[in-house]
C-alpha cells in the first residue's frame, strides 16, 4: 500500500505540474501580467496557506527551523536558488517559447546531476550514462529543429533559458535532502515558497505595479488560483513520492508531466509538432527513463 501511495503522488503531482505549463502560457500570451508579478503573488499565496496549514498539523512551532542558523541558512539558499530559480526560470523558457519546450527542457536535469556526480567523484560516468545523455541531446536536437539545420525552432535565449531551467532543477532535486530530512518536505517547501516570493516581491517592488488592475479580471484570478493550487500539491507531491518510492521510479513515472502538458497544450492552444519533433520527445523520454533505471547500477 505505501508503494502504491508513493506511485500515486508522483503520477497526480505530474499531471498537475504539468498542467501549470499551459496556464502560465495562457497568462503570459493572453493578459498583460508579468513573470515575475505572477511567480511572486503565487508563491507568497501558497506559502502562507501551507504554512497556516502547518500551523494546526505540526506538534512544534513552523518557526522553529528560524532560531538554527545553519538549517536557516540552507532554507535560504534553497529558496533563492532552488524554488525561486526553478519557478522563474521555467516560467521564462514558457514566455520565450512555450509550455511544452520549457517542460521537456527540465528534462536536462538528469544530465547535470550524472555531469556533477562524475565532477564530484573525479570519474568518468559509466558507458550507458554517456549513451543516455547523447541520446537525450539528439533527441533535444529534434525537438529543437525538426531535423533541419537551417535554422532552431525556438530562440537562442529560449535555450539558455532552458539550460538554466535544467541546472535550477538538479539544484531543486539535490541540495535540500538533508534540509527535509530534518525538518520534513512541507515545512521546507512552505517556507521556500513564502521567502522566495517575498524575495522577488521586494526586489521587483510589486507593490507598485498596475498589473493589480488586471486581478479585477475574473477569469485571471480563476486561472491565478488554479496555478498556485496545481504547482503547490505537485510540488508537496514530488517531493512526499521519495517516502515511499525510490528515486528512480519517482524520475520515471515524472515523464507523464511532458505528455499531460502536450495534451492539454494541443487542445488550447492548438500546438502542432513535427514528425521529428515527436520523435525527439520520445527519445527524450526513453533516455531520461534508462538514466534513473540504470542510475543504481552506476
């Protein structure tokens, strides 16, 4: 039962993940609001709700990881670089190309994490770690060109973006372990999300924008607290699955997130791909799932 309750999270929360890339693609082509405007309204939002929620759930204070300077001192750096640089970042490869690229693009993360084990153990990475991440690059190279090399089908910033998208995810997916061990995955991710967003609001003085005329709009709030109540459980469920799963399965059932993002982006928006584009995606997917199979066994 408790596998089957960890395969269930990580299915739901990437369907749900996945279903945030088309909303936030819908906001920023639709209405005039702002990443940064979005990211940090959502993620102040969801962080106050969790940690209210917290509140009346935990035995000890929510503020008790503040009063430990070196646990405070992680849970800053993971809210700065992992939540807000995988929130901002996904949301700015999705605004200069669209929700499926920005998807697939997180899909690099794999390549970063082998690329830092192999640094960090001074080793080169096994024979099928090296096939899988040419694999996963040839196949980004179909997604990204259909097979012509005339010319990309998405900009070069889109890439970088996408780049950084993949870098901030490993970043997401490593560096907090022992922070959650300690003081369990909501409380990390509440706080991440309340300090991350209260970080951007400040920083891009939000307050004073006039992007809050446009929340007069109903259909924006709706779409608003959808995003923020989708991208909150699929991040609480990703992270709650590795109670119950391994690692490896976690990565592999995640590759329903880039099919729940094509689907609902093909029926809102129209999305049409190339035959080699298609093919990319597969091959993609197949590589990233033989990494995490074949990742035990390096």
């Amino acid at each position: 039962m408790q596998r089957l309750k960890g395969i269930l999270l990580i299915v739901v929360g990437a369907a749900l993940w996945g279903a945030t890339g088309p909303m936030m693609e819908w906001l920023l082509a639709e209405t005039a609001l702002t990443v940064s405007f979005i990211l940090a309204l959502r993620l102040i939002i969801a962080g106050i709700a969790l940690l209210i929620f917290l509140s009346f759930k935990m035995d000890k204070s929510i503020n008790s990881i503040w009063q430990q300077r070196i646990w405070l001192q992680q849970l800053f750096i993971f809210s700065l670089v992992g939540m807000l640089g995988l929130q901002y970042s996904f949301a700015a490869t999705i605004e200069v190309s669209n929700a499926i690229v920005a998807t697939l693009l997180q899909f690099l993360a794999p390549i970063f994490i082998v690329l830092y084990v192999s640094l960090s153990q001074k080793k080169m990475p096994p024979r099928f770690q090296v096939i899988g991440i040419i694999s996963t690059l040839a196949g980004l190279f179909l997604l990204l060109t259909n097979a012509s090399l005339d010319h990309l089908l998405v900009s070069q910033e889109a890439l970088i973006w996408g780049i950084i998208l993949g870098l901030s995810f490993s970043f997401y997916t490593l560096y907090p372990a022992r922070l959650m061990k300690e003081w369990g995955v909501l409380l990390v991710v509440a706080w991440g999300m309340l300090i991350s967003g209260v970080l951007l609001g400040v920083g891009t003085a939000i307050w004073r924008s006039n992007e809050w005329l446009l929340l007069k709009d109903g259909k924006i709030i709706m779409i608003l607290l959808l995003l923020t109540l989708f991208s909150t459980l699929a991040y609480v469920m990703f992270l709650s699955s590795m109670s119950y799963i391994t690692p490896v399965e976690t990565s592999v059932l995640s590759s329903i997130e880039p099919l729940t993002t094509m689907i609902i982006s093909i029926i809102v928006f129209q999305a049409t791909l190339g035959t080699w584009q298609v093919l990319g995606i597969v091959v993609m997917l197949l590589s990233v799932m033989a990494l995490s199979l074949l990742g035990d066994k390096a």
